[in-house]
C-alpha cells in the first residue's frame, strides 16, 4: 500500500500527493514530544495542528483516508510515523522534502528499517527549483544577495519587461525605507478571525499540554486554511502594500505590524504558495517602488536565505566573535524583565510574548543589535528565535539569525555586523521621549563598548571604517 506522509509544514491547499492515483492512505503525525523540544510560543504549535487538522478534515470530506497521530498519543516522531507504517501494511510512502536538515535522512531511514520504499516529491515551500538554487551558489562563492535577486528576476521574468526590469530600475530604496511622520498616517488594522470548533479544541489541548510555554493560546490570531491566508493576503494587498516600501524599515512603539505583510507563518507552512503570493502583490496599481520592494522580500531574500542554508551547512556553528553569555529566563516566561532593559528592546519582547511576531527591522536591528551588543552566544539566540517565532524554522533562522543579525559567520552572510546606538533607533522609531535620551540610552553605551571590544576583529572591514575612526575618537576624548 502506498501511502503519503503530509508534513506539518506541508499544509498546502494542492499538495502533489493528492493527485498521485497510487496513494491510498494519508497521514498525519502531531508529535507532543516534537513541540515540547524547545519552549514553542503556543501560538505556533496552535497553527501547525490546527492548520494539519483542517487539511485532514478537507481530505475526509472528499472521502480520502486519513491515518492520524494526535497530540495525546504523545509519541515521537519517529513512534509515531513507525506506529503508521506498520499498523497499515505500507510498502511505499511518498513525502515532500523538508528544507530542514536532517529531516529527509531521518524518515528515509526509518523507512528502511521497515524495508519501506520511498519517493521523494521537490519541496513546494519555493519558487527555485533545488538543483537550480543549488546550482547558484555553486557558481557563486562570494553569494551577493542583490546578483541572486537579478537572477531570479531574470530567471522568472517576474517584474520585467522585455529583459530590463520594470520601471527601468532594479531597486527602489530610494524611495523607500522612511521613518513614520508623527502625525498623518493611517495604519489598517489587520483582519479579525474568529476560531472555529477545530482551532478552539487545539487551543484547549496546547493549553493543558504545554503550560510553560510562552504565549496565551486563546489570543491566537492567524489563518489556519489556504483559503482564509488568501484573503488574508488579499487584504494585506488591497490595504497595506501601498505603503508597505516606504514604511519597510519603520517602527513604532505601540505599532506592532505597520505596512507589513504578516505572511511568513503561512508561507513557511504552504497554507500560501509564493506563486500567489507573487502572482497578487504583482497584480495590483500600487506604487511599483512598494510592489518590488515586497516581491525582493519574498523571491530574493527569502530564497536567498534558502539557498544559503543548503549551500552553508556550516553557518549553524560558528561563533566569529566567539560570544559565550546566556539567555536569560525572562526572553522565554516574559516575565520579571530587567527594570533597566532599553524601552526599544522591553516593547518588542513584550510584542514577540504576545504575537510571535515582530518585524523585520524589529528582529534584526532591535532584537539581533541587543543580543548582539551584549554578546549573547549565538545559537542561544537562535534557539530563543526558534522557540518564540511563529514563522521559525531552522532553514531560515540560521542565516538570518546566525548570518545576517548575530555576525557569527564573521561576514559572509552580510558584510558588516548590524550594530548601531540609539541615534539609529530614535530615527527610524522615535523609541525614547528626546534625541538626547536616545543618546544617552543604553543602547549607545553598548554600541561603543562593542566596537571597542571586537577592534581587532572588524578593523579591517571597510564598511565599518567610519564607525570604528568615531569610537577611537571618543575613546581618546575620555583618556
Ligand atoms: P514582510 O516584511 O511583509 O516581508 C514579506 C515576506 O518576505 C516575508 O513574509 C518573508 O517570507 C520574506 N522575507 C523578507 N525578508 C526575509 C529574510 N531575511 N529571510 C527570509 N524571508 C524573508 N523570517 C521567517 O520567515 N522566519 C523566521 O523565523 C525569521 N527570523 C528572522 C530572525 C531575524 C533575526 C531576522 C533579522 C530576520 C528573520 N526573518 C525570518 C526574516 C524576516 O524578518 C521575516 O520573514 C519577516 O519579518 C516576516 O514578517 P512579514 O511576513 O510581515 O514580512
């Protein structure tokens, strides 16, 4: 009997398997074990099982067979996908390649212990095909993200017109990445959902589960279907995307979503396909400066990133700066914070507790530039983002956090480390009641203290010369 294993991050509303006229069976594995791994916000583990038990409720009502393992079995992965196997007298299972290693290897070789043959089907997750993305950064050994970029643009004709790219221009910055006016800008609210009777047992169950777990599973607020992420990200078009490149690198203190998409926990877990993704936000008549800087996002860095991760197994341990403090326990219970945490980092961990979510710019240059500055260990930091974010997962946590934020691959991933003073943040979030506070914030102080302590290090990287000739002039002035 062939059978088709659907991945929890699988939730796709046209999986290929179910439209292979072999596959008799379905299966499902929810894992309690799996998600008891690391302190998972709740809001995460409620969008994984509920998601999966929306999509094994669509298959029965077409009449599919659908096998599942559910929370209170309280098996591994690996009893439970062997409980499958053996139970239904399967002599063929087919599943989607995961992008996380080891994840293929390890069902691959439960399969042969069970002399179970396999077929592999390539991951759906993204745009480029394995052996193309592969191919790149095979040909690429210094991989820059904006030559990756061109090469998709030019690759998929996505945004082009007739060989040059639309607009005469491949990237609109200029335009773009500005601070919030104090007064004037109307920001949409997102969309409300209510929970069904699915999601409302998921939430009981996370609930009684996994009670130490950071989140509070009935504020849960985000769409478990195909078709409600696509009105989802209908209205994130129709609202939000006019303003989304302008107000990109933006932040604001009691703001926690702005012009932003909110679509990396469905896209990470196929409930949207980059495909529609692309094929909407293309579509519309918003400003084509808003419209390329959301499809680089989507067809440039988050594949970039991918990419990046297959061709760098490396990047998940390394340590340049060899940083060695602990996280402490409040980033995970969110509770009894440091009275003297900066107020920039206070509201985005206070965000991140009750969301999962942050963005972007909040994630790298408010969060990252913290622990960063204060020189947490880098997979600590990684395991914290992991554990907290409802779009985590490791083929995107290790280069952004590993790479892009915490500069422990020494610069490869980006060329200088993100790091910068309250100035920065005080301009691009007005974080701090004065330009003076910002200043004299904490922030600053660490900012200072990092540069000088890893001199040796960045001294040779020409984009830090300028920041790097100011502290050793400030540091003369105090001796
Ligand atoms: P928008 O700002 O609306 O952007 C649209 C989409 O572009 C995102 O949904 C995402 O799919 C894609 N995208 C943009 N930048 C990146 C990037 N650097 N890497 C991958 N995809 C990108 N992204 C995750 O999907 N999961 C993570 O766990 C994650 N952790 C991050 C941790 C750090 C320290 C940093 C600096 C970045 C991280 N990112 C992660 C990338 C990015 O911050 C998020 O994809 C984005 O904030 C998701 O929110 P959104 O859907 O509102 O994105």
């Amino acid at each position: 009997m062939k059978a088709a294993l659907i991945l929890a991050t699988q939730q796709f509303a046209e999986h290929p398997a179910y439209v292979d006229d072999e596959v008799e069976e379905f299966f499902f594995i929810e894992s309690a074990p799996r998600f008891a791994k690391l302190p998972y916000h709740r809001h995460k583990i409620v969008l994984l099982v509920s998601a999966m038990r929306h999509t094994a409720a669509r298959l029965e009502a077409e009449g599919r067979t659908v096998r599942r393992i559910t929370l209170d079995d309280d098996l591994t992965f690996k009893a439970g996908l062997e409980r499958l196997l053996k139970k239904h007298h399967v002599s063929r299972l087919t599943w989607m390649s995961d992008p996380n290693r080891p994840v293929d290897e390890r069902i691959a070789r439960i399969c042969a212990d069970h002399d179970v043959d396999t077929d592999v089907l390539s991951d759906g997750l993204f745009l480029t095909p394995e052996e193309d993305v592969d191919g790149w950064f095979a040909e690429h050994p210094t991989p820059l993200m904006e030559d990756f970029y061109h090469w998709q643009r030019r690759r998929t004709g996505i945004l082009m017109d007739g060989g040059k790219p639309a607009g005469r221009r491949w990237n609109f910055d200029a335009e773009n990445r500005k601070a919030l006016p104090k007064k004037g800008v109307e920001i949409p609210p997102l969309p409300q959902l209510a929970h069904d009777e699915i999601t409302r047992g998921v939430i009981a169950e996370v609930d009684e589960l996994f009670p130490g777990h950071p989140g509070a599973a009935e504020e849960f607020w985000l769409p478990v279907t195909p078709e409600d992420s696509r009105d989802w990200l209908d209205v994130f078009v129709a609202e939000r995307l006019h303003d989304f490149g302008r107000y990109e690198d933006a932040m604001k203190a009691d703001e926690p979503f702005l012009f932003h998409a909110i679509i990396s926990p469905m896209l990470n877990i196929g409930l949207l396909t980059v495909e529609e993704v692309v094929a909407a936000a293309t579509r519309t008549d918003a400003p084509l400066a808003s419209v390329e800087g959301f499809v680089r996002q989507v067809i440039g860095w988050r594949e970039y990133m991918r990419g990046m991760y297959r061709a760098h197994p490396k990047l998940e341990h390394v340590n340049a700066l060899q940083l060695e403090q602990r996280i402490q326990k409040y980033w995970y219970s969110g509770e009894r914070m440091p009275k003297d945490l900066p107020i920039p980092v206070r509201t985005v961990l206070e965000r991140v507790h009750r969301w999962g979510y942050a963005h972007h710019i909040e994630r790298l240059m408010v969060l990252g530039n913290w622990f960063l500055l204060q020189g947490y260990a880098p997979r600590q930091v990684n395991a914290w983002f992991l554990a907290l974010f409802v779009d985590a997962y490791d083929w995107v946590m290790v280069p952004n956090v590993m790479g892009m934020s915490q500069f422990a691959d020494g610069g490869f991933v980006a060329t200088k480390p993100y790091v910068s003073g309250g100035a920065y943040l005080q301009k691009m979030g007005s974080w701090w009641p004065s330009a003076q506070d910002a200043k004299d914030s904490a922030f600053t102080e660490a900012y200072w203290e990092f540069l000088e302590r890893h001199e040796d290090v960045l001294a040779g990287n020409h984009r830090l010369g300028l920041a790097l000739a100011q502290m050793r002039k400030r540091r003369d002035a105090k001796e």
